[in-house]
C-alpha cells in the first residue's frame, strides 16, 4: 500500500533526478519542466500535477527521439 505522500515523494525524486539529467544533455525544456513538478510538490499544489505530468511524459517522449 502506498499512500499519496509516498507517491509524491517518489515523482518529487524522480523529478528532481531527471531534471540534473536532462541539464547535463541540453534538455532544458525537459528539465524546466522536472523543477515545476518539485515545486508544485513542495507547495502542496497536487490538483496541478496530473496536467503537468503529462507535459513532462510529452516532452521525455521527444527528448528521447532526438537522443536516439
């Protein structure tokens, strides 16, 4: 069983992981978007989450084309 702070913490890592990644490669949209989501996680702002995730899910979809 994971509670909703759990599953928050984890996307909040990820993000913050992926943001540093991203950087190191150019992806700077990519990354932009990985620190709104810590940030909207930080601020309690979960209502925003869902539209955000899916922009970041579109924008790591390109990123990956490009790298490939």
């Amino acid at each position: 069983f994971r509670s909703a702070s759990t599953d928050a913490s984890a996307l909040r890592m990820g993000a913050h992981t992926l943001k540093s990644s991203s950087a190191s490669i150019g992806a700077l949209q990519l990354s932009r978007l990985c620190a709104q989501v810590e940030q909207t996680i930080r601020e309690g702002r979960s209502e925003e989450l869902p539209a955000l995730v899916a922009q970041l899910q579109r924008e790591a979809d390109r990123v990956d084309v490009a790298v490939r």
